[in-house]
C-alpha cells in the first residue's frame, strides 16, 4: 500500500483516502434541515477542515467518529475562502491498531527533547541566587514528573507553540532573550527573571491535555494557568525554611502580572522592571512564532498569508534576504 500523504502536501483538486485524527467533531443541521458531520481532521504536518454532507456516509458507529478518534476517510481536496478543505464521500472509526506509527499524526518540536533538557539545566546551573537555586531545581530537575511533562506540553492550544514540546521550547527561548536583555539593563535582577521566564507558564502542564489533540483539562477550564503555577509556587516556597517573603512576592508578581493586562486574564499588571520584562518577551516570543508559522503557511494568495485571528493581520510573506560577508 503506498503511504498516503501528509496534510500539508494536500493541493486542490487531491483525492484523498487514509487515516486523520480527529481534533474537532460535530454532528450539525443545515438550513435545509439535514444532518451533517463537521471535522477538524489533521496529522503532524497541519490540520484542514472536512466535511460530510450525509450522515449516512459513516460506517460504523455514528457515536465513536468524535474528537481525539482516529479515523479512516475517503474524499476530495476542495478550496473555500482561500484554504483547503475535504469533502468527504466517506468516514469510520479507526481503532489505534489500524493507524501504526503515531509519531505521524502529532506535531512536535522540530529540537529534540534530550538537547532541550540539557539546556534547561544548564540555565538552572547559572542560577546564582540560593533561594532561586532551589525552587528553580525543586520544579524542573527533582520533581521527576514535572520534568517529563514540561518536556512534553504544548505552550497553548492553538495560539503559538501548539504542539508537543512547545511549552519548553517557548520557555528557552525566552530564557535566551531574557539573558540577552539583562545583560543590556544590568539594574534587572538576572536571576529572578530567569526564574519568571520558567514559572510563568508551568502550570500549562496540569492547564493543557495533550494525550491525542491539544485540549484544556477540567482544572485547566475552571482554573486556568496563572492560578495553578501561582498555587505551585507559594506550595514549594512553603516547604523551603527560611524563604524570603519578599522574593515570593516577587516572583508571584511575575506569573500573575505575564499576560500584561487585565483582560488578558492578568490580575494585576506589571509593577516590576522583571515583570514587565517576562511579558513583553513572553508575547514577543509567542507572537513571532505564529507570524513565521504564518510565512511558511502554504495556504492563502501569493505573497499574504490568509486572515490570521491571533494576530488580527495578514502576514507579508515575501522576506529581503540575509546579507552574507562579502568575499574577497
């Protein structure tokens, strides 16, 4: 059997029949009073709409084609308002057994896991703060469990870093720029922005499942992030002796005010040089990583990406090349 192919390979006009993970399922009524199925099929290459117009096209239990199943699908690659879509002349249930290599079906980060660690302690290494030290290691090298899942969450459903091993990529990056910038501000106290630029979103770890697509888990829905890395922190702080009220106020500061404004679900707004530092490079880092996602989005029209909601702008997709040294 020849391998199908990936999604982001898909051009209009594609026949298509093969196995997709379903990450959005809804059985809907059309204005003519029909039932029809709605999907948000994809692998680890992207995802695309699909469609099945009659219901009566699924084989199988109706009830098990839904969010998080594998399933078989049959159809053509169509275009509607500027992005690809299926419609499908058939769909059923796939059982795991059927599919095979599941690597294929969930995006990950392009660095591996293993160098991505390796440079996560030797930021907790150039810790010099004692107190810092300490809850730093207490979060990301001692509790095993922890470590393994920043490791493998996302940084976000669907904004920026939406896939498996996004959360720590996210976090060295901004980890790098922090340095970076502190170096140009030495007034910022280094060490406890590095300890903002790794706590700030550890709680997309109990926020976020990401077992098959990326979803919100019950604590996620009605906590959120902020509540549950805040409540982890002051939890860790408790059982270290001696811990300096003023430095967990601090740090506090920094994951409850990282969203910036208040109706972007920060309680309170940056009151500190560090805090205002984690923010800014946390939507920096956050919002470069969709717009080069977006340039490299083969969907939309020539050199504009379509219609991105995240960042409320089409992306210019035509870049003025590097300048390399001239040679002699």
């Amino acid at each position: 059997m020849a391998e199908q192919p990936s999604v982001r390979q898909l051009k209009e006009g594609d026949a298509f029949q093969g196995f997709l993970l379903a990450l959005e399922a809804a059985y809907k009524v059309s204005t003519k009073g029909s039932e029809y199925l709605e999907l948000k099929v994809g692998d680890a290459s992207g995802d695309l709409k699909a469609f099945l117009w009659d219901v009566r096209a699924i084989s199988g239990d109706m009830e098990a084609v839904r969010a998080d199943a594998f399933l078989w699908v049959k159809g053509t690659v169509t275009s509607y308002n500027g992005r690809l879509q299926l419609k499908l002349d058939k769909t059923r249930f796939a059982a795991d057994t059927e599919v095979g290599d599941f690597a294929a079906f969930f995006p990950m980060s392009t660095r591996p896991v293993p160098e991505m660690l390796a440079e996560l302690d030797v930021w907790l290494d150039s810790v010099r703060d004692p107190w810092i030290a300490q809850l730093l290691k207490g979060f990301f090298r001692e509790d095993a469990e922890l470590r393994a899942a920043f490791a493998l969450a996302p940084a976000a459903k669907s904004m920026h870093h939406a896939f498996l091993g996004g959360l720590l990529e996210h976090s060295l990056s901004v980890l790098g720029m922090a340095e970076r910038a502190c170096a140009h501000y030495p007034d910022l106290n280094r060490d406890l922005v590095l300890a903002g630029a790794l706590l700030h979103d550890v709680g997309k770890t109990a926020e976020l499942s990401y077992q098959r697509s990326v979803g919100y888990t019950d604590a996620g829905n009605l906590l959120g992030h902020i509540a549950l890395e805040s409540e982890w922190i002051s939890s860790a702080v408790g059982k270290i002796a001696g811990f300096p009220e003023m430095l967990r106020l601090q740090i506090l500061h920094i994951v409850l005010s990282h969203h910036g404004r208040l109706e972007f679900g920060s309680p309170v707004l940056p009151k500190t040089p560090e805090a205002l530092l984690v923010h800014y490079l946390d939507d920096l880092d956050g919002k470069l990583e969709v717009m080069f996602r977006a340039i490299k989005d083969e969907a939309g029209s020539g050199s504009w990406s379509p219609y991105n909601r995240a960042l409320e702008r089409m992306v210019y997709r035509e870049r003025w090349p590097s300048m390399t040294p001239v040679q002699n």
